[in-house]
C-alpha cells in the first residue's frame, strides 16, 4: 500500500525482531523506509537499570549494522515511557529524535527535564536537544483492533476511521505545521478489513493540498525551534524526586 501510494515512512523494529526476520527487514529498508530504533527485546525501560539498558540499546545498534549497514538517528520507547535515565543515554548516543512522550498532541517539541516536589511544586529543567516527535494512543491501531484477550480490540472500523480522520482534520485547519503521526503494527493493521480502513484514510489525507507523508528522520531534520524552545534549552539543570513527606499519608509512609 505504501508502495502505491509513493509514502516513505518510519518503521520502528526491535533488533531481535530483525535478527530473527532479517529477510522482511532488509526489504522494509531496500524499499527506501527509515529504519529507527526500538530497543532489543521490545524490553521495558523502566524495569531495568542504567546498564542493562545502555547494553540493550547497544545491542540492537549492533544488529541494525550487521543487517542495514546504518546507526538509526530516531527512536521509540518499546513502551512509550521512559526510565529516568533514558534522556541521559539517547543524547549520550547522539540521536538526532525520539518518538515516545505525548506531552503535546499535534506538534514536535523538545522533551525536558523536571525537579519532582510534593509540597512546594515541580521546577522545569532544560529540554533536550533531541526533538520529541509526539506519539498517541488516538492514532495507534493497537488499543482499537487488538484482541489480547483483556482488550476487546474489536472497534467497528468506521469508527475508527472517522476518529482519525477528525484528528487529521483538525491538525490540517487548526495547527500551524501540524504533525500527524500515527502508530501502526503490521500484525494488527495488516489485517484485510483494517487495510481497506488505512486505504480510505489515505485517500482522503491526500485530497488536502500542501500534505507531506515524511519519514520522522525528515521530519526531525528540517524542524526549526521557535524562540520558546530555544529558551527551554537554556534553563539550569535541574532533576530528581524529593522524598514522599512522612506524614502524606502514602503507603508505606
């Protein structure tokens, strides 16, 4: 469909994926896709420490070498979170984006650092270089057609349809370079009722004059900060979490 439609995009494979479906993978690259990073074994940040997580992300650069040839400039948080170190290890591997957060819907940003305190407020740290392509539970495939078992994942198509068409609708007239990006996985939208549904979406993104279907490298690279971010990025470095009061009343407290 891709190919049809002449849409380059980003697929975001785990390394272990690529290593045990090296031939799907090398075709998704030979056919001009950007290749970004994904983690290792889809692992959880959050639910390791600083050097296993160094380690799996090295591990997967090592795989997408061996199979692309590349060292992927963007990437996406297996599950969309972070640790508190994965700020610190993506720009200590130089990638140029990361598509994780969600702290803004329609529109790139700069993800930032924050000083967590429970009774005086939050003090804002500086942003990242690392531009933030924003991701979406509205715009992924996956909480509405997935049947898990404990997920229904059963949504009338048209239903879904309408609903990312009106997110597109509204970037398109209300969001000055406004970014549509959407989440989609092979083993859900791969389905043939689901393809029919991203044909339609397709047709009716491409009846909008002045729409770009861009890969997130492309994005990320022709991205200019508006004065606001550039001064988020000068803010002093500040970070951590202050300990839960005694008496908040918490678990455990």
């Amino acid at each position: 469909m891709f190919k049809e439609n002449n849409i380059k995009t980003t697929f975001f494979i785990p390394g272990h994926t690529v290593d045990t479906f090296p031939e799907i993978s090398k075709a998704i690259f030979d056919a001009g896709h950007e290749i970004a990073h994904h983690g290792y074994y889809h692992e959880n940040p959050t639910l390791v420490n600083r050097d296993t997580e160094r380690r799996l992300m090295d591990l997967a650069f090592a795989c997408y070498k061996r199979h692309f040839g590349i060292r992927p400039v963007g990437y996406r948080s297996p599950y969309w979170d972070y640790s508190e170190n994965t700020l610190d290890l993506l720009e200590e591997a130089g990638f140029l984006y990361d598509s994780s957060l969600m702290a803004r819907d329609l529109v790139p940003y700069h993800p930032q650092r924050w000083q967590v305190n429970w009774e005086t407020g939050n003090i804002a740290g500086p942003a990242s270089a690392i531009l933030e392509i924003p991701v979406s539970w509205y715009l992924d495939d996956f909480p509405a057609l997935a049947y898990t078992g404990n997920q229904e994942g059963m949504s009338d198509t048209d239903g879904v349809l309408r609903r990312w068409k009106d997110i597109f609708t509204y970037a398109y007239h209300h969001q000055e370079n406004g970014l549509y990006a959407m989440a989609l996985h092979p083993q859900i939208i791969g389905h043939g009722h689901h393809m029919m549904m991203l044909s339609r979406l397709i047709e009716h993104i491409k009846g909008h004059d002045g729409v770009w279907f861009a890969t997130c490298e492309e994005i990320a690279s022709v991205w200019v900060d508006d004065e606001e971010d550039r001064q988020k990025m000068l803010r002093p470095d500040v970070r951590g979490v202050a300990p839960v009061p005694d008496d908040y009343g918490w678990p455990g407290k």
